[in-house]
C-alpha cells in the first residue's frame, strides 16, 4: 500500500494538472493520494472526475496546504479530508488568495525597482489561473534569462531577506486549524523540518500547534535522513500527534516523486486511522 498526503498541481505552484498527478500517481503505484494545493481546493474536482473518466485505481483525499504567519515565520499547515464547499474553508482561502494577489503587486514593484518590469504580469500568466506563488515569480525570472536556475531566483530575490522579498500577512495557525476542522478535515504540520527552527523553537512550535488544535505533523518525506524522520516520530509520541507522511511533489525529479521512500518508524498513530471510508491499510513499518 502507497500513500501520500502531500501533493501539488497546476492549481498552484505543481507542473502537473490534476489529471496529469493522478495518472501519474497509479504509474508510481500510489494507492491513495491527497492533493494539496497552496491555498487552493480547486483542483480537486478536477482530480477526481479524472480518475472516474479512467476508474483509475486510486482513492484521492481532498486536502489543502495553507500559507500561515507565526511572527516572522511562515508555516504550512495541511488540511486532509476537507469538505470542498465548506462556507469557513472557502471564506479562509478566499482571504488567503487575495493576500497572495495582493504580495504579488508588491513583488513585482520590487523588481521593478530592480530593472526587472513585467514580472507580476509575467508571473499571473504563468500562474495560468492558478493560485499564484513566488515558484511563478521565480520560473519567469528564469525563463527571461535574468536568472540561471530557480534556486538563484529565490536566493537573490524572493526568499526572507532578499532584494524583492514581500513579508507575508496569511492567517496565523489558530485561524487555519479552526477553519480546517469546520470543514471536518484534519489539521496537519506540514514538513516541520523545512523551517530552519533550532530545535527549541520548532518545539515552541510544535506546543503552539497542539494548543491551536493540530491533529497531526508530517513525519515521513522523501529526501530525509533517518534522524529527522525518526526525531519527527518522537515528537509524534511525546507531543500526541499523529503522523502524515508525504512527498510534496510538484514536479518529476529523480529525488522527489510520488510515493517514493515514505513509511513511517513504529509506534505511532497513522493520522488515516481517523479518515472515514479509507482503504484498509495493512499495519507494518512499510506503507
Ligand atoms: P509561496 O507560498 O508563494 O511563498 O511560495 C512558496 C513555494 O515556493 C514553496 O511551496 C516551494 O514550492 C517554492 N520554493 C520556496 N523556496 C524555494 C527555493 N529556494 N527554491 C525553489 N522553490 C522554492
Ligand atoms: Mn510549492
Ligand atoms: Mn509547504
Ligand atoms: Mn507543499
């Protein structure tokens, strides 16, 4: 059994449509998937009525990752299992898009400052629709030659401290758990070791979002050494979290594919024990 909580598409920032993702996950032998655009729930209509088309053999879960400010912190929070009409979840998301519409005009005037015109414009028509992120800033500064890789973009203009780095002002982890949980999904830490937290503050963190409700933290990604993912697996138990595991996929890489190398260290509670028509999942170490 393959499974993987953590997913993009075209909605967002991933290279894949919500057709394209799912047909690739049966290609990789993912049973169950959830699709979790930043921001957005869009594409997972989109998702399934792929997978009816085809009667692929594939259960999506219909998830969310939803941008969170914490000081100057951003954090990311899945929701899994979400109710898709969810008059609380669409108000969130809703103020949350406008937030990114608004970050984005500002973006593209600190670029323009920098001799870079036409980077909002050029980022909206990348983004095709979708919900648009620094990933489309970044690709289109790539694609005019104005930087070499999509890392470089970042490191010279987009991340925390760069030249055109906007500070975020998205709903802080309380909002975003209450509002998950009104939609009667199941509120998850996303990747907790991707925040560059010394160990003191990523347990300040892990304290605050048991408080705010947090169901879950994501313990098992991809590219991981076996201490971070047995470290995660230990806070699981000492903080009572269950645990998600994910890819975070958002476009084929030989380091970062769908269902690859997730599993989680024994000794905790699959946070799908909790979801309700779900496939039965054989116990063992191995998904
Ligand atoms: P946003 O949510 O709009 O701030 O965009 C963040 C997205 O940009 C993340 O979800 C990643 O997919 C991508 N990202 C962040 N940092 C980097 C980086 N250094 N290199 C490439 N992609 C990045
Ligand atoms: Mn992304
Ligand atoms: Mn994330
Ligand atoms: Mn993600």
């Amino acid at each position: 059994m393959r499974i993987d909580l953590h997913s993009h598409s075209t909605c967002s920032d991933g290279h894949l449509s919500p057709a394209e993702l799912v047909a690739r996950a049966v290609e990789k032998g993912v049973n169950v998937l959830a699709l979790t655009d930043h921001d957005t729930v869009d594409g997972i209509a989109l998702a399934q009525a792929a997978i009816d088309a085809d009667a692929l053999p594939l259960h999506l879960l219909s998830g969310v990752e939803i941008s969170c400010t914490w000081d100057a912190i951003e954090v990311h929070v899945v929701g899994l299992q979400v109710d898709t009409q969810s008059p609380a979840l669409l108000a969130l998301l809703e103020s949350q898009s406008q937030a990114r519409t608004a970050r984005g005009v500002e973006i593209g005037h600190r670029l323009e400052k920098n001799k870079l015109p036409g980077c909002y414009e050029g980022a909206v028509a990348l983004a095709n629709g979708g919900m648009l992120t620094r990933s489309h800033f970044a690709h289109y500064l790539v694609e005019q030659k104005h930087c070499k890789t999509m890392q470089n973009a970042f490191d010279r203009y987009l991340s925390r401290g760069a030249r055109a780095y906007v500070p975020h002002h998205w709903a802080s982890i309380e909002e975003v758990v209450t509002a998950i949980h009104a939609a009667g999904g199941v509120a998850v830490l996303a990747h907790p070791g991707r925040y560059k937290l010394s160990t003191k503050w990523l347990k300040r963190l892990l304290v605050l979002f048991k408080e705010a409700g947090g169901d879950a933290i994501e313990v098992s990604l991809c590219q991981q050494s076996p201490h971070e993912r047995s470290t995660l697996g230990q806070y699981c138990r000492d903080y009572g979290f269950m645990a998600s595991v994910g890819s975070d996929f958002h476009t084929p890489l030989p380091w970062v594919e769908l269902g690859k190398n997730l599993w989680l260290p024994k000794d905790v509670t699959p946070v799908w024990h909790v979801f309700s028509a779900f496939p039965d999942v054989p116990q063992g170490e191995e998904l």
